[in-house]
C-alpha cells in the first residue's frame, strides 16, 4: 500500500553535483551563453537550483526534477530524506522566496518555494514525532 502524501508543493532545490547536459542544451538558441550561465550560477550557489516538485509523507520528504530540468541538467535529480534523521528545519532569506534547510548528519537540503515558513514548520513537526518514535 502506497504511503498517504501529506503535501505537495512546486520547488526549486539546490542540487551540488547537477551538470549542464550540454548536447541537450544546445538545442536552444544562444546555448554556449545559456551553458556558461548556469555554470556562473553553480558557482555562486554551490549547485544549481533544479526545479521540479515536494512530497511530504509521515516518513519521507521527496524532491523530484522536472521533465525540463532533466532535458538540461543530469546529476543528482531525486533527493529522498526520511523524516526520522533531520536535526534541524530552518528557513533563510531567499530572493522573492525563502528557503527551507533540511540538515541531517549527512548534509543539508536546501529548497525554495512560496509558502516556506508554513512548509517548514510542517517538516519540522513531522520530523519530531518520527524522532520520537523512534526513541521508544
């Protein structure tokens, strides 16, 4: 039996090791500006923003890419983080939207999208009941 989604929210996720499918790129006009681009933009942000779509479960959060974000990028396009290792849910300034961070012993997720705060907090709550089940 399929796990009950509790949300899903359009995103924009931070993704370290994503690369610019350059063959697929150059299908669009003016792809050698577009590639350097995106690569200027990997720099800056430690990764490129990939969009694509949030699921929240009572175990799992999910991020998924989108079929355009797969047409140009390739990498790390799935980010699956059960709720019972997060550490800590935050929220930071973000330019029109804020930016939730998910930080487990493995490292921090980063996603952006409107409406952060009350996603955040959804996270965060669902994440501590996980934790303490997991306790007992």
């Amino acid at each position: 039996m399929a796990e009950q989604i509790l949300k899903t929210k359009l995103v924009n996720f931070l993704v370290a090791d994503a690369q610019v499918n350059r063959r697929n790129v150059s299908a669009f006009d003016n792809a050698s500006s577009l590639s350097a681009l995106m690569e200027v933009f990997k720099k800056v942000s430690g990764g490129l923003w990939v969009g694509g779509k949030l699921v929240v479960t009572q175990s799992v959060i999910r991020l998924s890419a989108n079929a355009m974000n797969r047409f140009v990028q390739h990498g790390t396009l799935d980010i699956e983080v059960p709720l019972a290792l997060i550490r800590k849910v935050s929220v930071e300034h973000g330019y029109i939207t804020k930016i939730v961070c998910v930080e487990t012993d493995a490292g921090t997720v980063k996603f952006r999208c409107f409406g952060a705060k009350d996603i955040a907090r959804q996270i965060e709550g669902l994440s501590r009941s996980q934790t303490s089940i997991a306790a007992l």
